[in-house]
C-alpha cells in the first residue's frame, strides 16, 4: 500500500518550505558555491559547474551579476544615470558573460549522438579549422582564434558528426582560460567520447591580452598543440597531420 505522507525534500513538502525559507535573501551565487563545495566539486574559471545550477538560477545569477557589474561601473566613476551610453552597460555585460562568453561553464555538454563504426574506419580524419571564441582567465581579455581536429579512429571508436566537433568545441572554449588547458580539455573531451588510436588537435590564437594592453605586440599568436595515442607514437602519422593542415598564419 502507497504511503500518502509527503516525502521529504518532495515537491510542496514542509522540507521543501524551509529550504525555500532558509535561500530567502541569500545571493544565488553563494547557494551555487554551496552546492559545490558540498559536493567536492571544483569551479575555477574553466570548470563547467552546471550540474550544481537549479533550474531558474541562472536568470538569477544574471540579475545578481547585473547589480555587481552596475557597482564596479560605479566605482571606476563612470556616470551610468545621465551618460545614455552606459545606462544599460552592466546587464548588458552580464548578460555577455552568462549567455555568451562564458555560456560553456553554466549549461550541460551539447547533446551528441554517437554512432558505430560500421564500416571500420581507420584513416586520418581532419576537422577545421573551427573557429574559436574565448577569453584569457588573466584578463579576461578575448582570446580568438582557430583549432584542427585529427582523428585516427578503429573498428571500435564512437563518430560523431562534423557539426558536433564544432559545438563540443565551441563549448570548452566559451569559458575564461589559458589556451594550453583549452586545448587539453578538448582533447580529454574527445578522447573520452570518441576512444580512437588517436587524436591530435592545433590550435593558433590571438590573445587580446597582448594586443590591447601589456606589450601591445598586435602581430604575436600562440600555436600549440596536443598528440595523443598513434599521433604521439608515429611520426609519419604526426607529420602527415600537420602537412595536411592549411597554413596556419594565412
């Protein structure tokens, strides 16, 4: 027999009641770090922390950076009530950061379908160069540039579809970063999904961190790269990948 007693932590329970009374007035950002931190969860600037954002909050987290951004605009001492420009410059900023530039820390890896190597595919595969968005976790500073993708798959690998490398991509990147942990977090992505004999990515970048401010070199951009399993071992392999990529500076 079903027992008719509310459960605790059940929609419209008294546990849901108090825990809705005890977050009145706290900042959401602060209930999210709870979570993450209740949970041994790390959430440096290049960490996706989803998995601890309620549904709603990140309208929330919004509104609450708004208001901050609106303080430092305020202490910087720029006139954001009688200057037109900048009357909507702080949710602007806010909603940039949350929706935008740093969309891939606050929602889940794109959804991905994954299909059987049917027909055993075991030659190099090339994707890109796929263009990337990101911002330098120093600064905060955009960092834009372009990454290829090399993949050697076996018998047993997942393949994804062209679009998906893009969007898997799109997403580690569109967090505040250095490009060296960029590239292996994408790498670690791919390796995981996919599981080929091996995986090689490049990326070449223009750090804005550089050109606007600091040394103002605006001619100056970091190459690198990661080789996995086959690429790493076979330099023919390593070799036929980088030949096969367009030059880099055109």
């Amino acid at each position: 027999m079903n027992d008719p007693r509310p459960q605790a932590g059940a929609l419209g329970s008294p546990g849901d009641a108090s825990q809705a009374a005890s977050d009145e007035g706290v900042p959401v950002s602060v209930r999210i770090r709870e979570r993450l931190r209740a949970a041994r969860k790390r959430f440096h600037a290049n960490d996706n922390i989803a998995g601890c954002i309620e549904p709603g909050e990140l309208e929330q987290l919004l509104e609450e950076v708004s208001a901050k951004m609106g303080g430092v605009l305020e202490s910087l001492v720029i006139d954001t009530e009688s200057d037109h420009n900048t009357q909507e410059t702080a949710r602007r900023v806010a909603k940039m950061y949350i929706n935008e530039v740093f969309r891939g820390r606050y929602v889940r890896r794109p959804a991905t379908t994954e299909f059987p190597n049917v027909e055993h595919l075991n030659e190099l595969m090339i994707i890109g160069p796929i263009r990337v968005r990101s911002a330098c976790s120093h600064h905060l500073c955009p960092i834009i540039g372009r990454v290829w993708i090399g993949v050697m798959p076996n018998r047993h690998s997942n393949l994804i579809g062209l679009s998906k490398y893009v969007r898997l991509t799109d997403w580690v990147m569109s967090r505040p970063q250095i490009q060296e942990e960029a590239v292996t977090q994408v790498a670690d992505l791919l390796q995981d999904m996919i599981k080929p004999d091996g995986l090689a990515i490049v990326m070449e970048a223009d750090h804005f961190c550089m050109h606007w401010r600091g040394v103002k070199d605006t001619e100056a951009k970091m190459l690198n790269s990661v080789m996995r399993g086959s690429f790493l071992k076979d330099p023919n392999l390593r070799r036929e990948f980088l030949a096969l990529i367009p030059s880099k500076s055109a």
